[in-house]
C-alpha cells in the first residue's frame, strides 16, 4: 500500500521571507518538507511580510514544485474586500486551489475591523466560494479547499468556549472543508473541543496544529498571543536547561510527546508549525517516526 495511504495527514506552515537570511536558509526547508511529500502547505500572510505581493510571490514559487500543495493565508485585516477578490483570483490564476480564511489579528489599540473589511471568518469562506464558482471553468468539476482556524484553548476574545463552536460551526454552514487549530499545551483541550464540536453539529475535520517549543522566550511568547498560560513544568524545565542545544532537546521532547497524544486521541493528522527551521522540522519528523515519502517512480499500484 503507498505510505501516503497508511500515515496521519501532514501538512505544515512555512512563512515568506523577510530577510537575505531568511532567504538563504529556504532552499533547506523546503527540500526537508518537500520529502515529506505533504499534503500541503500553507503560507502565511501579514503586513510585515508584504502580505499581498510578498505572499503572492512566495506562493507562486511554491507551486511550481510537483512535490508541494500551496494552501494560501487569507486574513479579514489583511485588506478590503475589493483587494482581498483580486488576490484570490491571482492566486487561481497561479495555481493554487486552497485557502486558510482567518480573521486576521487585530492592529495594537483596535476594535474592529477597518471599515470595507470583512469582520468575520465566516464571510472570508463565503468570499472564497463566490470566487470558486465565478472561475469554476478552472476547476475541472473540482473544487478549492478551504480551511478554517479552531481553538482547543479558547479564542482570546471569545466569551466562553461554547462561542467558539458556534463560531467554528458558522464557518462549516459556509462552506469550510477542514480546521486547523491554534497553539493548545494539552492533549485534553483537543480532544474535549472535537468532542464538544461533533455534539454540535461540526463534521469537518479538526486537525491539530503543532508548535515546536523550543526556547523559553518562543514558549512565552506563544502562550501570550494566543492568551494561554504555558505549563509551568515546562517553562521551568526550559529555563533551567544549560545550553540552547538542551532547551531544543527538552522542547522537541514535549512537543513529540504532544503530538503523539492527540494522534491517538483520534486526530486526523499533524500541521507542524515549521517557523521555517529546517533542523528543528526535520528532527520533530523524526522523533514522530514519520519518515520521508518513497520517490513517486518507487511506487506501485496497489
């Protein structure tokens, strides 16, 4: 049987780069993922990355390798509506045929969205869909793939966990195909948003998004923009470990043990969060025991 067949979904984010070192170091990521032969990846849009051009750029380039399945960010905050239907076209036009609608964080001091932009996630997905059918000849009878962001932790501004499945069913009722979910730090607030969210009424997939956690100042970091306390064993261990090497070791130990758990909690799959660190990708892989995919000319029909 094809090892695509038999493993987890995988899938990972990668971001575009900003700098001449960032630059330099993509050609490795991408032949560590491209091995993998994922089921696709998805890129990320900001303001600081040049979120239209930048991405669009980054996008186009991605999909010109056989081995790699853009999935573009789309962001709420990232532009007007107008602008937000040209780029979607744009990338159509280059090849890509998935999306990740998500509102989009919020500039400093801000409460709502800038007047002529989408509010909610919700639209953004429906946005999509008008777009997918006014180019359906692209599409042979196919469709674009569009996911959506779910929360095991909570949404920062959400009021209480049940209006994130309300949120996240809304975005189903719109036409969303799959979710991928935000930084959690324990297996049990997965498993109880999928249980919580099939009770619902939601029968997309929920695949479990998967940070490496490898230094104190990321952990931190993270924990706060996603409004989470860390574990405080882990931050301890963190702090205390004597050399970056041993911090990485003590992250990427917590983050395989992580991902073990919800996969066999029943989860779909894995989309890594590469923060476009070849070594600490390619190291989180192998602590998985996921392997490389067999070259395309090695398979057989079953």
């Amino acid at each position: 049987m094809p090892e695509r067949a038999t493993r987890p979904a995988l899938s990972f984010e990668v971001i575009p780069p900003r700098t001449a070192a960032a630059h330099r170091a993509l050609p490795a990521l991408i032949e560590t993922i491209g091995g993998y032969r994922p089921d696709y990846v998805a890129i990320t849009s900001s303001p600081t990355s040049g979120w239209s051009q930048g991405t669009a750029d980054f996008v186009s380039a991605l999909a010109a390798d056989p081995r790699l399945r853009p999935l573009a960010h789309l962001t709420c905050t990232g532009a007007p509506r107008p602008l937000l239907e040209a780029w979607i076209d744009h990338f159509v036009a280059a090849g890509v045929r998935g999306f990740l609608a998500i509102r989009g964080d919020l500039p400093p001091g801000v409460r709502a969205p800038q007047p002529g932009h989408l509010r909610h996630a919700d639209e953004l997905v429906s946005l999509i869909r008008t777009a997918e059918a006014r180019q359906a000849a692209r599409f042979c009878a196919g469709r674009l793939a569009v996911g959506v962001a779910a929360y095991p932790g909570g949404h920062p501004e959400s009021p209480d966990r049940d209006f994130d499945i309300d949120v996240l069913l809304a975005k189903q009722r719109t036409g969303a195909d799959f979710a991928l979910t935000q930084l959690f730090f324990d297996p049990r607030d997965y498993a109880d948003l999928v249980r919580r969210a099939r009770l619902a009424g939601v029968t997309l997939p929920i695949i479990p998004g998967i940070f490496p956690l490898t230094s104190p100042r990321r952990l931190e970091r993270m924990g706060r923009l996603a409004g989470l306390r860390p574990p405080p064993q882990l931050a301890r261990a963190l702090a205390a470990a004597p050399t970056p090497a041993a911090q990485r070791d003590i992250g990427l130990a917590a983050t395989a043990a992580l991902a073990r758990a919800v996969l066999a909690a029943g989860a779909p799959g894995l989309h890594l969060y590469t923060f476009n660190d070849a070594e600490v990708t390619g190291e989180l892989l192998d602590r998985l025991d996921l392997a490389p995919a067999a070259p395309a000319a090695a398979l057989r029909p079953i």
